[in-house]
C-alpha cells in the first residue's frame, strides 16, 4: 500500500493562485481566505516558497491550512481520518502533474518516496 508523504523540494501545493481553486471560500474561514489571498505572489506562488532552494520559508509557523494533518483534513473537506492517505496522495498526484508534468522528476520522487509502482509504458 502507498503511503503518503511529504517530498522535499516539490512545492507544487505551494503554488496557491486563487483561480485554480475557485472553491476557496467554501472550506476556509473568512479569516483563512484573507491570510490565503495574502500569501499569493504575482505569479501564483506563495510568497513564503523560496523557489531556488524550493523550501518553505515558514514550514514551523505555516498555517493550518497547509498542514496535511487528519484533523485538519476532516474540519476543512469531509475527509475521514481513514480516507486521509489516499485522499493526500491524490491531491499531491493531480498537483504535480498539472504544475510539472506526468514523468517530471518530481512526479518520479513523489511515486518512489510514497510507494507506488509506475506501470510499464504508464
């Protein structure tokens, strides 16, 4: 079974432009939208990702909505602490692939740290 985690030097959930997320306001508070909307960069990123270095400049102090944590999960989205791994490894999968690429180098490390098994000819 694939677990989920974390890869360091991705950053695709940092990449935050509002567009691409029409649904915001229907699981962030008031409060959270506004922080959000102030942590989008001109060009979609978060001002917070440093993109030499491809960290996160707050990564202690981020905000709980950058937290892939069950509580978190089921307040924000519905998801069920027991959906919570293959919901994550999903939302990383489609991230990844809109902001890199299918056979990125990302999508590579991402499928190997996790545990999934990519197919051959997929």
């Amino acid at each position: 079974m694939a677990t989920w985690r974390c890869i360091k030097q991705c950053g695709a959930c940092c990449y935050l432009e509002p567009t691409e997320r029409p649904d915001l306001d229907e699981y962030l508070s008031e409060e959270e939208l506004k922080l959000y909307l102030s942590l989008v960069g001109d060009d979609g990123w978060c001002i917070n990702f440093d993109k030499k270095t491809r960290e996160c400049g707050i990564y202690d102090d981020r905000p709980r909505f950058c937290r892939v944590d069950e509580e978190v999960f089921q307040e924000m989205y519905g998801i069920e602490p027991a959906e919570l791994n293959d919901f994550a490894i999903d939302c990383c999968l489609e991230h990844i692939e809109d902001l890199y690429g299918d056979r990125s180098l990302e999508m590579i490390r991402f499928n190997s740290e996790v545990g999934i098994i990519a197919l051959p000819g997929n």
